[in-house]
C-alpha cells in the first residue's frame, strides 16, 4: 500500500517528521517496504534564469548561456534549441546526478568553453518524455525555487507491507 506524507497527515493530527512516521510505522508492526523522497532526489535542481545565451564559438548547435541562479550568475554550455535570453528553467549544478541521462555532472569544458552545469529537459529529469528542449517556466517563476515545488513532487511517498493477522 502507498500514500503520501500529507494523507497521512489529513488524517491524524501530528507534526511528526518523515522519519518519525516511519519509525512509528515500524514501531506499531508495520512493515515499511520503502520511501520514495522525490524533493530529495530533486534537491540540486532549483529555477534560474538565462541573461545571455550567445552562440558558441566553435560549435554550431551550442550556446555559450550565462545563468543566474540563487547562489551568482554561472556559465553553462546548452546544446538546446530552445535557451534563450531572459527564459527561466531548471538549472544542474555540477556535482548533480541526472537521472534520465545516468551520469553526475562535473565542471568541464565543451569545445573549449567552461561549463558549470546544464539546463535540463524534462526527460533528462524523468518528469516526462519532452526531450525537444529545456523546461522552460513561467516568467513569475521565482529564481531559486526547488523543482520538486514546482511539479508537486515534495511530498514524501512511504510504501508499507499490508500482512495478515498471525494466527499464532
């Protein structure tokens, strides 16, 4: 059986944690068979907005962008078709695993320009199967704020084992 953290909590009145509630889970003979925390697994991944995206020089499909994130303005190599000056996406730091690709990215240089992350599809993050570009976001989208907020994707999922009363 699966359900949410916050069904969970419509239903009883407690301020406990994730953690807490599956120990108690646990606790009262429950088994837990797994939690699914996508607001974890989607930390890294946080609104920015592009400021410029020039063409690359030595590559005709790539654009030099520089974004600005919530922690200073980045340079990012983007092969997407869609990056764009003043577009707001999701923005990879480097050190952030990206699932739909299966490989944790790393400060590098792509045809000779520093690159220090990625503007990421929605197949790249497995929210979709839109690979044609970038996410690209409502321009009120706020720089800064964690995908798993935008898509409604910060509410734990906890998986418990339904057993049958022992007769012994």
């Amino acid at each position: 059986m699966k359900f949410t953290l916050e069904w969970l909590k419509e239903h009883l009145e407690t301020t406990a944690t994730l953690n807490q509630v599956v120990e108690k889970l646990t606790d009262i003979g429950l088994e837990v068979e797994g939690v699914e925390d996508r607001a974890a697994t989607y930390a890294p991944f946080k609104v920015a907005e592009v400021l410029e995206a020039e063409q690359h020089p030595d590559a005709d499909r790539l654009r030099v962008c520089q974004v600005k994130t919530a922690d200073g303005v980045l340079q990012v190599v983007c092969g997407a078709p869609n990056a764009r000056k003043g577009m707001k996406a999701v923005f990879a730091p480097a050190g952030s695993y990206i699932p739909g690709l299966d490989v944790t990215l790393k400060k590098s240089k792509i045809r000779g320009v520093e690159s220090n992350g990625m503007m990421v599809s929605e197949r790249e993050m497995e929210l979709g199967d839109d690979q044609n570009g970038i996410i690209d976001l409502p321009q009120d989208t706020p720089i800064g704020a964690p995908l798993a907020q935008i898509y409604g994707l910060n509410d734990p999922v906890i998986e418990i084992n339904v057993t049958p009363n022992r007769p012994d």
